[in-house]
C-alpha cells in the first residue's frame, strides 16, 4: 500500500526553500538592500517598508500590495509570508516566525519575531563536536578538524567562542562572555555548524 502524501503548509514550503537558498549570501540587514533583494523576488506585488532591522520584534509595512484587494488571495499571503520567514532566517541565524496585521490604513504589517516553543522565543545553543580540538601555535588559535584531517587557523573572534564551546552554551552567554554582539555570535556559530565543527539545537533552556 503506498504511503499517504506529506501535506506542507505552503508558508512552510517557501519558508524552507528561501532559507536554503539565501543562507549563503543572505542580503545586508539594511533597508534599501534588503528592499531590492525582495523586489528581486516578488517585482511589484508590493513595497516594503522595515522598522528596527536591527532588533526584534520587526515590523514590514506592506504598501500599494496588489493582492491587497476584496479578491484577496490567500496563498499570496501565504507565500509571501514564507519567503519573509525563510530570508530573515538566513539573515539573522535563528528560527523566525512572522504574523500579519492590517493597518488603520488598510495595509498589511508583518512581524517578525523569534519562533516560539510553548510560547516562549527560542534560544539557540551549541556544542564543539567531539572530532574538533583547538590548540594554539605561534600566537594563533588553530583548530584541528580529525574528520576532514585539516587544520585551521581561526581569527580572534571565532576562537573566543569556540574555546567555550566545551559545553552547551547559548547565543547570549557567548555574547555576555565575549562582548560580542548577539548577532555576531549567532554568525559564528552558522558558519561553525556549516563547517561541521558544533551541534546547534534550539530551545528554552540549556
């Protein structure tokens, strides 16, 4: 007997597939950048407008949207709101969600935030794997991958968080420890677990 279908939720879907394909140049976290980035993707379905790039939660006003009409079409929206989802995941390094308002105006507002669990946002944490080792040699940090039988040198602010990656520490302790900013570690440890140096998980609690 074959097995039924999986159903995925078509925000899902775009959700997945934009992350994929923008995590390896994911667009500048800056307005007139990321407008074209999007523009790029969707032409002129809509212009979007960003309040606070740089924090969370962020807003998108959705201006002169062309679905936006009493025809609306709800897989529009639905597309729409996945691609948002999957490119800022790909900018910022942790699970999005985004939900959609409407305006005095009548427009559409997006809003982004970190995903939830249980109705609390997430965190990520990570942990060096066991094939990775760091020793230091002429005044460098230097990491030895057993796995891939490489050795690397690593630049000052990715050896400060691989050093404290001997247990599961999350984003922000990292940041605490090493005065990096949020967003920087959380693009360290991207390209760590790209590389397959750490084990990521997200979660509530360590």
């Amino acid at each position: 007997m074959p097995a039924a279908p999986v159903f995925i939720p078509l925000r899902d879907f775009w959700s997945r597939y934009f992350e994929m394909t923008s995590r390896a140049s994911p667009p500048l976290r800056e307005s007139v950048a990321l407008q074209r980035y999007l523009e790029a993707v969707f032409g002129e379905l809509t212009h979007h407008a960003f309040d606070s790039l740089e924090v969370l939660p962020t807003r998108i006003t959705c201006a002169d949207c062309r679905n936006n009409t009493p025809e609306r079409r709800d897989a529009v929206c639905e597309t729409h709101l996945g691609v948002l989802t999957g490119i800022f995941q790909a900018m910022s390094h942790v699970p999005m969600e985004a939900t959609r308002a409407l305006d005095p105006d009548g427009q559409c507002v997006v809003t982004m935030n970190l995903a939830t669990v249980g109705g609390v946002p997430v965190t990520a944490f990570a942990t060096r794997l066991d094939h990775v080792e760091l020793f230091h040699g002429a005044g460098q940090t230097m990491l030895f991958d057993r796995r891939a039988g490489m050795t690397y040198q690593l630049v000052p602010t990715a050896a400060a968080v691989m050093a404290l990656l001997d247990r599961s520490q999350s984003s922000a302790d990292l940041a605490a420890v090493t005065g990096l900013t949020d967003t920087a570690v959380r693009t360290i440890l991207d390209q760590f677990y790209t590389a397959g140096w750490v084990s990521c998980r997200f979660d509530t609690a360590a």
